[in-house]
C-alpha cells in the first residue's frame, strides 16, 4: 500500500487532535534547549525523549510516536514559535508543495 503526503498529513492531524501534549512537551523541550544557549536541534532526539517519558500516555494507533510525524511537529514549532524559527532543520516534502498550490 502507498502511502501518500495527503495520508500522511491526515494522520498527524488525527494524532495531534487526539494527543495536544505531545505538541506542548515538544515545545517545552525545544524552548529549553534554545534557552540553554543551543542554536539547532534534531527534533527526532525529542522524540526520543518523549517515547520514554509518554511510552504508556499516547491514545490512538499502535506506533505511539509515529517518525513520520516529526517534520510535521517541526514545521508546526518553528510556525508556532518564533524563538524557534529556524531551530530545526527541515528538507523540502511534496506536501510543502502540495499545501502551496
């Protein structure tokens, strides 16, 4: 089966819908991390964090932290937050062009 961007984005929306912490403990993290003077950061490395401090707190499908999900929650930082802007490192997706057009 091929996943496609459009089921991608749907599915972190669902995610993110049914587990806003997970965005909020990302952006604690990351603003500490920018307060403690870092200038770049992988979010893939707050993942981690978060799998084991959330492994049994996640609702939804079976993959508790989907890495798929991670330049989603990175886009979403960096709009959200403008200390953080720039912070991650992201690459181009088919689905920045999709959202364009």
């Amino acid at each position: 089966m091929v996943v496609t961007a459009e089921d991608l984005a749907e599915a972190f929306s669902r995610f993110d819908r049914e587990n806003p912490a997970v965005f909020q403990e990302l952006r604690r993290l990351a603003l500490e991390l920018k307060a403690a003077g870092r200038q770049h950061y992988g979010l893939k490395s707050l993942f981690e964090v978060l799998r084991w401090e959330y492994a049994l707190k996640t609702e939804g499908e079976a993959f508790k932290l989907n890495n798929n999900y991670t330049a989603f929650y990175a886009r979403m930082l960096m709009a959200a937050e403008p200390d953080l802007q720039g912070f991650f490192e992201i690459r181009e997706a088919k689905a920045d062009d999709d959202r364009a057009g």
